[in-house]
C-alpha cells in the first residue's frame, strides 16, 4: 500500500459511482440512431416513464439503459437498484439524447466509425461466447450494443470537436503542473513504527529523519539508505525511487518539494501526514504547450468536453420541466409488493452530471492529492 496515496475507500467508491453514471448514459435508445431502421422496428407501445419539454423517454428505452448498464458493468447491477441511481441515469439519458441529436454530420460519422471499433475491441476483449452469453442474458442485440457505443462516440467527439486552441491552451495553463513529471527518491521515517505498529512522537520521527540526513550527506549512497531504512513498501525496495512520476498525484508537502527543490539536492525533512520524508530530486520535466503529447492533449480536451456537458446539465435540464415516473428495480419491487411507477415526482433545479479527470499520468504507488 502507497504512503503516499491519501485516495480513501468511499472516494474510490464515489469516483467510481461518478464514472457510473457518465458513461452509462451517454447513449439515448437505440431505435432513435438511424431513421432508416426505426421503421423495421417493433413501435414502442410502453408508457413514458420520463417527460419533458420536447420529448420523453418510455420504459422500453429506459430498461434498455439499465440492461446496458448490466452488460458492460456487472459490478454495479446492485447499484442499479438504488432509486437515487436509476433518476440520475435518467436524467442524463435526457441530456445526451438532447446534445446527440445536435450534433452535426462530422461527429455522426465519427461515432459510427469509432463505436463500430469499441463493439469489435469488447467482442475480442470478452470473447465470442461469452459476449453472446451476454446479449443473452440482458436480451440485447449486437446491433443495439453498436449503436450504444455509437451514441456514446458521437456525443464525445461533439463536444470534444467544439474546443478551439485558444481554450486548449488556457486549460493546459490552469493545469501546468498534472503534466509536470519527476524522478525522485526519499526516505520515509512514518508516524507509526511498522514493526510494533505503535505511533511514534514528531520529535522521534523527525531525529530519525535527521539521522537519516545526516548519513546522506556525509555521501552514503541513497538507494542503499532507502532499501535499509524507508517505511515506504511503495519504494523501498527500489532504493525510494518514483521514475517519472506525475507530480500532481502527490499529496501537496510532497509534490511542492518535488516541484521545487534543487535537482539532486538532499532536501531538508518535509513533513506530510504519513510522516517526514528525506527527498532527492533526480530529475523534473514541466513540459510547454507545444510539447505535450497527442494523449495528453485529447486529456484536455476531454475535461473541457467533459465541463460543458456539466454546464448543459446544470443550465438546461431545470428548464425542461422533467417529471419521473420510474419502474422501480426488480428487486425493489420484489421486497416492497408494489408495482411499478408508483408516482411522479419533478426534477430539482439542481442536477449532477458525469466527471472527468485529467492526469499526466499515474505513478507507480497511484499517488493521488485527492483529498482525505
């Protein structure tokens, strides 16, 4: 376990639920991808279980969203029955079936290329059998699959389409430092003694540090200091070395040392909530703009992407009048002994879209400055 990583169990779990719900309703219902093979489709007779200004959502439309969700994410079918979870997938199902209808021909085509390709990638990715295994048991389609991942290519190149340099450069300004990578090594003497895991005094810690120091300074070689003497499992055994790591994943004390200090400097002890940490840096990129990599840049552009449709969906949905009249989760129904669309309720004002994260990159622990 990095002691480094200030990532906790319920923000792994919300990150991840937030992925959840961005991805999951990118795509509205599959009739609706092409005219042409909306007529050779059995009409949807189901009731609207959402409505809104222009438009509603019936109940075939929104179980399809939910068996989808089933398909690709089996890990989050228990999350599928919440109520909380199923209005925020339909909600957002309204905000991209509004965004990819705007969407103009070049990012149509686009999606139909690139969800062609995410449908053969997931095929090779499962294998032939278990991929039919699956259509099976969530009774859909390979086509209805297709133009899931379409939908969800045409709304991202859309969006991302719209971003001009100038607001690629900006962003990229605003967020220098997710692209500065480091090679550094450090010594970690921790608040807690892993060996009687009893919490050690600051001022014990911090002499110890200064030992260590000392000893570096007088020229002992600093990966065979770090393999005796770091309580860091996540580098110690690589004599306290991160390669090339992202300095924006650090927690801050860390990474402004990293940031700041002379390269190949022994640093003075830093403090940090695992402990204090005797830093070298080897080396330090801060990459310009006309330098970042195409990757890198598609990051961007996918965070200001992402940053609009949070905008459409904090700005727009409230004025559509959204009302819900949801079937409620098998399993819920099951244990309440009610049936299905019970009331309608309207939409708050306020709603929460997908997120998106940029990083230049993970460094070998997953360090992260996320926050406690």
């Amino acid at each position: 376990m990095s002691q480094l990583n200030k990532r906790k169990p319920w923000r792994i779990l919300s990150l991840g639920m937030a992925a959840l719900l961005a991805i999951s309703v990118l795509a509205a219902c599959t009739k609706q991808a092409d005219e042409s093979k909306v007529k050779d489709e059995p009409k949807d007779n189901s009731k609207a279980v959402v409505t809104y200004t222009g438009g509603t959502i019936t109940e075939n439309e929104f179980n399809q969203e939910i068996s989808m969700m089933k398909f690709l994410y089996p890990e989050y079918e228990a999350a599928l029955a919440s109520d909380q979870v199923r209005e925020q997938i339909a909600k957002q199902e309204v905000v991209y079936k509004l965004l990819a209808a705007k969407a103009d021909d070049k990012s149509k085509e686009q999606g139909a290329k690139q969800g062609n390709e995410q449908l053969e990638q997931y095929k090779k990715s499962v294998g032939e059998d278990k991929f039919k295994k699956f259509l099976s048991d969530q009774k859909l389609t390979e086509q209805g699959v297709k133009d899931y991942f379409t939908r969800i290519m045409t709304v991202i190149n859309s969006e991302t389409n719209k971003v001009t340099d100038d607001q690629l450069k900006q962003e990229f300004e605003k967020n220098k430092d997710q692209f500065t990578t480091a090679s550094v090594r450090h010594v970690l003497i921790n608040f807690t003694d892993p060996k009687t895991n009893k919490e050690r005094k600051k001022e014990d810690a911090l002499k110890l540090a200064k030992e260590v120091k000392a000893k570096l300074d007088g020229g002992a070689d600093f990966a065979t200091i770090a393999k005796k003497y770091s309580e860091d499992p996540g580098s110690a055994s690589n004599g306290g070395l991160y390669e090339n790591a992202s300095v924006a994943q650090w927690v801050p004390a860390f990474k402004k040392a990293a940031e700041t200090q002379p390269i190949n400097k022994i640093g003075d002890p830093v403090e940090t909530e695992y402990g204090y940490h005797i830093i070298k840096v080897e080396s330090r990129n801060e990459p310009t703009f006309d330098k970042l990599k195409d990757n890198e840049k598609a990051a961007l552009k996918n965070k200001l992407a992402g940053e609009s449709i949070q905008k459409f969906t904090e700005n727009d949905l409230a004025k559509l009048n959204l009302k819900f009249n949801l079937p409620k989760a098998p399993a819920a129904e099951e244990k309440s002994g009610t049936t299905p669309g019970a009331g309608s309720t309207t939409a708050p004002s306020g709603t929460t879209g997908g997120t998106s994260d940029t990083k230049a990159g993970t460094a070998k622990d997953g360090a992260t400055n996320e926050g406690k």
